[in-house]
C-alpha cells in the first residue's frame, strides 16, 4: 500500500515547496549566536523564493535552528529558520532556510 496516493502527494509537494522559486547561485551568508559568540559562514544559494531559499554553506546545524540570512550582493538581511538539512557535499551542508518576514527588496529581485 502506497504511503501517499498521487493526489494527496502533488498537495504535500505544493505545501512543501510553496511559491514560484528561481535557479540562483548568489553568494549569502548565514550568521548565529554560540557560546556567547557572533558567528558567520558563508556560502552560496542554489534556488530562491520570496519566502526561503536552498542554500550550500560550510556549517551544518539543526533543523529549527535560527539564522540570519545576509544577501552579499546588496548587504540585505532577513531572520531564516533552517526547515530542512540535506546532504554534505564538497562545498558544504545542504540547507533549505524558511524566511522570516523577508522585505520585497531582500533579493533584490521582483518574483
């Protein structure tokens, strides 16, 4: 018996991955607090939406784990939450990161 019939699949994937996303390879930053101490890795976006993005960078963390999100191509910064880990590849973790209150200029681009 199948875990999910196609059409409840299709509305999970929907919910999953809400929104219109955009093949991107921007350079970011993802900053945090540990041990009393400011933090900073940066890396690179593979996709991004208005509302989150996939991005590669050098750290790993927990799912639920809360960042800033520094665009390096216009200094923008947003609050993230990190909602999913993938893999670690060569370049870094996989990390799909759900904005929080991002402004219409954060991107720098119209969606």
């Amino acid at each position: 018996m199948p875990l999910l019939d196609n059409e409840n699949f299709d509305l999970h994937m929907k919910h999953i991955r809400a929104g219109v996303r955009l093949n991107s390879r921007a350079p970011i930053a993802v900053e945090w607090v540990e041990g009393g101490s400011n933090l900073r890795a940066e890396g690179y976006t593979v996709d991004i939406s208005p509302s989150g993005c996939l991005v590669v960078v050098p750290q790993g963390f927990a799912v639920g784990q809360k960042l800033t999100l520094v665009n390096l191509t216009n200094s923008n910064t947003c609050n993230a939450t990190l909602v999913w880990r993938g893999h670690e590849g060569r370049t870094g973790w996989e990390l799909g990161l759900e904005l929080q209150e991002p402004s219409r200029e954060f991107w720098g681009l119209d969606f």
